[in-house]
C-alpha cells in the first residue's frame, strides 16, 4: 500500500503562536485519497489539530515523530507557498531516504525546493492537474510504489491486481 505524508506550512516565518490557513490541506488530502483510495494519506494537522498549545515535551516528541513519518513515507507533497522550516525539514527527511518528493511552491529558485523535489509545481492548480491526469500514477508505477493493472493502463495500489480494479 502507498503511503502520502501532506507536508506544508504551518506556522512559516510567523512569530507568535498562530497558523497559515490550512483549507490547502483539505484540498491536497482529498485529491490524494480520490486518485489513490487504497493507499494511506497522513496530513499532521488532521492528527494534531491543536499541536501548538501542547507543552514543549510533547511537542518535541511530536515533532521529531513527524520528520519519521515524513522520512518513511513512499511520497512526501510539500505545500510552501513561502519558506516554510518545517517543511523544508520534512522534504530532506523524505530525500535522503530516497522517497519521491512532490514540491507545490512557486519558489522555484530556492535551493531547498528545487534540490530536494522530484517534481516541482507552481499551485495547487497544478498538482490537481498532474494528480488528475494520471502523471502522479504513471510517476508512481514507474518508481514500483503503485502497479500497473493486468490492461496496463491504469494504476493499481501495489498488491491489487484483477479486473475489479480496473
């Protein structure tokens, strides 16, 4: 089964205790699971809601458990519309572990986005025709996180085979 980790940002360069807005998320997640409803999508703010009120031990636990999850994911979409720490952390974990790392950021000049991307996309827009045409699914296949179908034209989640799928 495929596994997605939706990095993106949070807090960016702010300096107090609020957030970006997150509806990218809800966007981003749930074009994953309608393209790939057999895999897993992970999004951190879906599982830590709340995450900057909690006191620093668990935060930091937290933290580092995330950089884990983003470093075993198959497939690691960072949204940074603008530098983002985090994310740029999480894009490294997924690279050095040899994971396919999808960038939606329009700073394609900076070294951390253009380096560590597999692919690299301007918007969501984007991503949503990529993920949507089946370039995602053939990227995927290609790299043996998804199969092919028996037809050979449609992806199917690794494992799954049979007409019933197709």
């Amino acid at each position: 089964m495929a596994t997605f980790f939706v990095a993106g940002i949070i807090q960016g360069s702010l300096q107090d205790r609020s957030i970006h807005g997150q509806s990218y998320r809800d966007r981003l997640v749930g074009l994953l699971r309608a393209a790939f409803p057999d895999a897993e999508t992970y999004c951190p703010i879906e599982n830590y809601p709340n995450s900057l009120g909690f006191a620093d031990e668990v935060a930091r636990e937290t933290f580092f458990g995330l950089m884990e999850r983003a470093a075993r994911a198959d497939v690691l979409v960072a949204y940074a519309p603008e530098a983002s720490m985090g994310t740029a952390i999480e894009m490294w974990q997924a690279h050095r572990n040899g994971r396919l790392v999808v960038a939606i950021s329009p700073m394609g000049a900076n070294w951390a986005i253009r380096f560590l991307s597999d692919v690299l996309l301007p918007d969501i827009a984007a991503f949503e025709r990529f993920a949507r045409s089946g370039e995602l699914a053939a990227l995927l296949a290609a790299r043996g996180i998804i199969a092919r179908s028996p037809a050979g034209n449609h992806p199917v989640p690794q494992g799954k085979s049979g007409p019933e799928l197709q």
